[in-house]
C-alpha cells in the first residue's frame, strides 16, 4: 500500500468519510516544480530580490551531482565515487496567502547536506545530516499579499563526508503543508497492535496534538480504522482535551478491530487509521492518514526471529541509498524493480546502510512484504572520514535519531532499529556506552514496541562481549566473523542474537543456516553501488558487491543465493571456466560432486580463482574442459550436453553447487529440476554466434508522467536466433519518439565514465539500457541502435499521472504553489 495519495484520492477519503460542516482540514501541495537551481555559493542567494539570471529551472527531488563529471581529483575521493561536490542553491515562488489561525509548513524528506533554509529571507532552519526529513513553520514569515520566496542551500563541499556517494542537492520529496493552529506535529501520530490474537486485536494511538496559537484551546480525536480491503473497521473518540498556548500533548486511545488481517511477509496487509483533530463544534482542524500493519514481531535467544508465530530466518542485505544512474533522487519505480528482484531471489529483509532510506522505500517494503533493520548511523564521536557526522553527533544526535524513528515507526516492515554501523567508539568503552545509552533512551522513548542492535565492528578486539557493551544492546548484532558471534552467544544463551552485514560465502550462510539462535544475516551488499571505490582507487566509481548489479539485473551469485534462499524450486545453470572445478573433464559421465569454490568471499579473506559465466560461448572454440555448475534447490537435477544426459546429482546438504566436467562442445547445455511435480523448471546455456542485432525488453507496457515513474528498457546484443552474444562491446545508441523522455543509460560497468545522462552506451557482456519516462497521455517509442547490427524498436504508452504527494492530510483541496 503506497501512503501517497492524489488528490483523486483525497476526495475519495472524503466520500468514504465526509468532513464535518464547516471543515478545515489540512492541505498538502507538493512543491516538485519550477526550483531556480544554480551551482555555486553567490552572496545574498537567500535575499527576497535576489537575481536569478543565469539559475537553470530543475524539479525535485535532484541530484545535481550525478552529472559529474567524475575525475581522478575529485575532492571526496573513491568515497564519492570520484563525482563532484560543493555547495548549490535553490529557490522557488510560493504562492500563498496566510489566512488567521492556520500554520503554514515546509517538509523536505531530504536535503544532502548542511542545509539551511530561509523565507523571504528570514533564516528558519538549518541541519547538518542529509538524510533526516525536515518540516519548519514559515508562518510568521509569509507576506499577507501572497508572494513569497523561499530559498535553499545544501552543501556538500566539506568532503569526504561519507564513505560512499550521497549526492547533492534537495535529493527527495518536498510539500508544504497548512494545518489548522491546532494540528499533529511531524511524526506525532504512533498506531501499534498492542494485543493480537486470531480473533481481534487492540490497537493503541498515541497522538501528539500542538496548539500554535495564542488561546488555549479545545480539542478531540477521532480514530477511524479501515481495513485492507477499504472497510471501517472500527473508530472511537476521546474526551475533549484543553490544550494551553503554545503547548503540547498527548492524547491516547484504544479500540479492537475484529478477526485482524495480519501484516506478514507472504500478505503484506495494510490497515488505514484516519486521525482528526476536531474542535468543540465537531469542525476538523486537522486529519492524519496513518498506514500500518497489525503483526507480531519478536527475536527470542533460542530460536531467532518470529513474525505472527512462525519462526522465520531473516534472509536480508543491506541497501546503500543510491539508485545507480539516477543518482541520489531516486524514483520509486526504480526501487520497485530491484526490491522485486531480490525478493525473487529469495531474500526476505533489507537493512538500509548506513542512514534511514526515503518514506516511499518503507511505503515500498511495506507493500511487498519486506523486513526491514532501519539504521541511523555510520559513526558517533569517532570520525571515519574527515568531514563526516562526527562532527555534529554530540549536538544533534538525540534529534536526529528521535525525528527518525517518529517519521518511520508506523511501518509494519520495521522490525529492529539499528543505532550504528561499526562505530569506532568502541575502542573507548566509557564514552561508546554513554552514547548507546543516549541512544536508547530515545528509541525506546519514541518506540518502546521494537528492539535496537548496531552492527558491532570485531567485538572481540574491543572488547564488546567482556565489558558489557554489547549486552546494553536488545539484539546483539555483529558485522562478519559468524562464528565468532556464535561464540558469544553460547558464553551467554540469553543472548539475541543477529549478523549485521555479512559475505556471500557458503561458510557466511551455514553458520547463520545451521545455529537456530541465529535470528538471520544482511549480506553485503544486496545491490552494486556509488562510491566507496577508495579501496580499488580511480577509474572505478562504484562497489560490485551486489546480488544485483546496478541496472537491477542479478549477478551470478545473485542466482546461486536464490537455489539457498528461495522457497519455490530455482535452478541456474552457469558456467565455470577452472579447468579442476569439478575434477577431470569427461565427455559426460558427471563425476561426484566436488567441493564449492566461493564466488564471493568475505572482507579480509583470501580470494581464489573465480570464472563464472553465464553462458556456453567461451573464448576458446576448440575442445578444451569445462565445467556445468548448477544452483538449485530440487531434490535432484539432471545436466544434459547437446541432448545428451550427463547424470543426475542430488541436493548438497552443505549447499554447494552440482557440478559436471565435460568437454567442451558448442550447442546447448541444459539443467532440469527432476524433483516430482517440477516438470517444467529447467535452464539452459547456448552457444552464440556472430552478433546481428539488438533485443529490446521493457519492465512494463505502460509508464506514467511524475517523477517517481519510469521503465527499465533493456537491449541486449543477439545473433541470428536470439541467443545473446556475450563478449560485444557495441557503443549503443538509444532515442526516445513521442509521449517520453529518456532519463539515462547505464551497463553496469564499475569504471564506465560516460554520464548517466548520455544516449549513448557501451554494452557489457552484450547488455545495457536505458531508464525511461512517459511524458502525457499517448505512446512513445525507444529505438535502439548500433552500427553493424539490426537496430531495435519497443513501443511503450505514456500515461499521465494525477498529481501525486506523499499526502498525510485529509479530503482537503489540493492546491498548487
């Protein structure tokens, strides 16, 4: 369930739930267009009569950064992914004429970083962290004629100051908001199922009313529940509530809903609380529309993780908040596909590394049935690069993490809050105490219904495990060494239990698999991405550490993890190129099954020789050995080479590939799942020949017009009979006709600098595409071309999307800034 609503939407809200006579209820217009951008810091950009002469017109969310272009130089570094950083100014009319007794807010979901704000050129806020949401009350400055101008500034020329690529810019969504003087304050609305059984559930609301006004003033809450399938299903009304000037309260309610649909991983049902504020003649002040999920979650010391009763692995990874060629603005169509992808792999949980991701993310996990770890932190008082957080922690972490866990605590897919991620302050217990302490004070404070961990960095050299830190945490969590957790779980079983970030080796997966205390792993990483290329050093830009390379498209050892973690048969058939993988070549007998050899493997870990491949077109035509690797999860696999059976092998109880050496003969190799009643799943590997021509694919048929819509347009380089040709270095060049627009390219490539934005890209291992957008109502066309082949044509409709907002109002009108 998306929580954005239209004002389609909104209207529909009101006819469900008509508003009370004489309603003023809160209005929500998203402010995406018409920003005056310019790059650079000019003297008095904040000032009402500044000029603009020379600003481009952008919308938001924007990443300016992603243009690059990257260079060797670059002040952030590998850290960035050597893309640029500095400081940029935005600015935009607002339209809007104050009326008394109503409050007046602006809402950033994100500005990357060191932002201040003003209107009409009064300063009105300022915040060092990217990645927390914003709202400031611009009432007292907004001019009675109606015309006014606020100005932005994100800076992010003190570099590195992250470890990876952030972006920059006003990178995520922005509203303005008007409330009644009486109203919810940001995040001040908590719905929770207090008690849960098959045959009702009690739901507690805790609502936070705030009177801006200069009069006491009265004040009642309705709650009106409805169900997943649109239906009241249940509402209640407080007492009335005096509210002083200028003060805040609390008001609490409860109420039973019957026979609950519960939130679950394989039923992501979503429940709706509708929350108005009304005064003493029943007029609504204020509305808030609050999504959430009645679940039971809960780590327990022997057995792990348990959602609604079923005890449940978590098979997670961990996401950085990039989304490739976009940048750090990213559209949630692009989440959509990748979140769908590692979930077809079989993954069950996301950690969002190393800060909380945007409100539409948790929208997203909370529709597709996703566990999430929502992390706060990359570092407290001990710096890791020079211009981090670090520097503002002490002063703004007790805000920072309270804004954080209000705005997010509403989602069902949230089961555990991480307060960090391989903080060095371990090494100095005394202040790394004092910090976790502050810490959980104020989730537990905000949100006493989840457990916090972090993601303990070698515990046993600090001393984590021996000087009580670890055991300040509800779930303790450590980053790699499996068993060096295990370990400490079995010097104290009463310990919960959790892998924080993990590697992609068979010897990461079988600790966590085989050890029921184990409540699950984030593997890292779930998906390639921007930055922390300091490591390999120029010309790489980005990580390839994913399941998943950066369009979306899953590496190797993406399909090996789905025969591991996927719940319905899987089977992948690739290639390995190690002459000794699976002991001597034969011409088909399949020999036994030989011990794994890793293709990924953990941080500080020696790496063995890897040549995996999806495809039966090695370089070498001639005869020579190869081998057939297959992950599965069927009982029993049958190989075949051009038609020709090579055996059958059973599943591994150690989870390691089956394997077939043969002799190499181009044609066909082919795996088919042999289990009863699997008829059906199979995969094969064939042999290409010359590259003739270019196949086009699309994510989906239809594609809207706002930001958050687009369709991944896949080509791929093919022969005469459609297989893809592996080894093409094709320069692709793509063009968009009609009702679209073309966003950018990518291949994947950690070191290709091309801009994103460019129509033009190289293909790698024969693939690239092209991120697009419809443009109105009609159709457009992507056409694909490259010299020497025969160029492709997808033909795709544009629909017009009804103006979306992340709207938490009620059935107000909308309108336009």
């Amino acid at each position: 369930m998306d929580r954005s609503i239209s004002r389609l939407a909104m209207l529909i809200a009101g006819l469900a739930f008509p508003p009370l006579a004489g309603a003023t209820d809160r209005i929500t217009t998203p402010l995406n267009t018409n920003w005056h951008f310019v790059q650079g810091d000019p003297e008095g950009a904040e000032r009402v009569d500044a000029s603009v002469e020379g600003w481009r017109t952008v919308s938001v969310p924007h990443d300016w950064a992603i243009a690059g272009p990257v260079a060797a130089d670059a002040k952030a570094g590998g850290e960035n992914g050597f893309f640029p950083t500095g400081i940029a100014w935005y600015r935009r009319d607002l339209n809007i004429t104050p009326v008394p007794n109503r409050r007046y807010f602006v809402e950033f979901d994100g500005i990357m970083e060191r932002s201040g704000v003003w209107v009409n050129g009064h300063h009105v806020g300022y915040r060092p962290m990217g990645y927390v949401s914003l709202r400031y009350d611009i009432t007292r400055h907004l001019r009675p004629d109606g015309h006014n101008v606020i100005a932005v500034r994100a800076d992010t020329a003190a570099a590195p100051s992250s470890r990876w690529y952030n972006g920059s810019g006003i990178y995520r969504h922005v509203r303005l908001i008007e409330t009644d003087d009486v109203h919810i304050p940001q995040g001040g609305a908590f719905v929770r199922a207090s008690f849960v059984d098959a045959d009702t559930a009690t739901l507690s609301v805790s609502t936070e009313l705030h009177n801006a006004g200069g009069v006491s003033r009265d004040a009642v809450i309705e709650v009106i529940v409805t169900d997943p399938a649109g239906r009241e299903a249940g509402r209640m009304r407080s007492p009335a509530t005096s509210l002083p000037a200028g003060r805040t309260q609390m008001v609490g309610n409860a109420l039973r809903i019957r026979s609950p649909r519960r939130w679950d991983v394989n039923d992501p049902a979503m429940y709706r609380a509708t929350i108005r504020v009304l005064d003493g003649n029943d007029r609504v002040l204020d509305t808030e529309n609050v999504p959430f999920g009645v679940r039971q979650a809960e780590f327990r010391a022997d057995t792990g993780f348990w959602l609604n009763g079923r005890n449940i692995k978590l098979k997670g990874v961990a996401l950085h908040h990039d989304g490739g060629a976009v940048g750090a603005a990213v559209p949630i169509a692009v989440w959509r596909q990748r979140l769908t992808a590692l979930k077809s792999l079989g993954v069950n949980a996301i950690r969002t590394a190393h800060n909380v991701p945007s409100p539409e993310l948790l929208d997203l996990t909370d529709e597709l049935g996703l566990l999430v770890m929502d992390e706060w932190f990359d570092q407290w008082n001990v710096a890791k690069t020079p211009e981090d957080y670090h520097l503002f922690f002490s002063d703004w972490h007790k805000r920072d993490a309270a804004d954080m866990i209000r705005r997010d605590r509403n989602h069902p897919s949230i089961v555990i809050w991480s307060a960090g991620n391989e903080i060095h302050d371990t090494a100095y217990p005394v202040q790394a105490k004092a910090a976790l302490r502050s810490l959980l004070d104020i989730a537990h404070a905000n949100d006493p219904t989840r457990p916090v961990t972090m993601g303990l960095f070698r515990p046993n050299v600090t001393g984590d495990y021996a000087n009580g830190f670890a055991d300040m945490l509800d779930v303790v969590g450590q980053n790699y060494r499996e068993n060096e957790l295990a370990a400490a779980h079995r010097q104290d079983p009463r310990r919960r239990i959790l892998g924080t970030e993990n590697g992609h080796n068979r010897t990461n997966w079988l600790p966590v698999r085989d050890n029921p205390a184990y409540a699950g792993m984030f593997l890292w990483t779930g998906i390639d991405y921007l930055g922390e290329a300091n490591r390999a050093g120029w010309p790489f830009i980005s990580r390839h550490t994913g399941l998943l390379d950066r369009t979306g498209a899953p590496h190797i050892r993406g399909l090996e993890r789905s025969s591991w973690w996927s719940e319905t048969p899987v089977i992948h058939v690739v290639r390995n190129a190690i002459p000794d993988a699976a002991g001597p070549a034969t011409d088909g007998a399949g020999g036994p099954n030989q011990p794994v050899l890793p293709t990924m493997i953990a941080v500080a870990t020696p790496q063995p020789p890897v040549a995996l491949f999806d495809d039966w077109t090695p370089a070498n035509a001639a005869p020579h050995p190869e081998t057939i690797e297959v992950y599965s999860n069927c009982q029993r696999v049958e190989a075949f080479l051009n038609g020709r059976s090579l055996g059958s092998l059973p599943i591994n109880a150690d989870a390691s590939p089956r394997r077939w050496a043969v002799t190499y003969a181009p044609g066909e190799v082919r795996a088919i799942c042999r289990d009863p009643g699997a008829a059906g799943i199979s995969d094969r590997l064939r042999t290409a020949g010359r590259p003739a021509a270019i196949l086009l694919s699309a994510d989906t048929a239809t594609v809207g017009s706002d930001f958050d819509s687009m369709t991944y347009v896949r080509a791929t380089v093919v022969d005469a009979r459609g297989v893809t040709v592996p080894d093409t270095e094709h320069l692709l060049h793509f063009a968009v006709d009609g009702a679209g627009e073309l966003i950018a390219t990518d291949n994947g490539s950690v070191t290709d600098h091309r801009p994103f934005a460019s129509p033009d890209r190289q293909t790698r291992d024969g693939r690239a595409v092209a991120l697009a957008r419809g443009a109105g109502d009609g159709r457009f066309a992507v056409r694909v071309s490259a010299d020497g082949l025969s160029p492709g044509t997808i033909r795709l409709r544009s629909r017009r999307n009804v103006d979306m907002s992340r709207d938490r109002g009620g059935a107000g009108d909308g309108r336009t800034g």
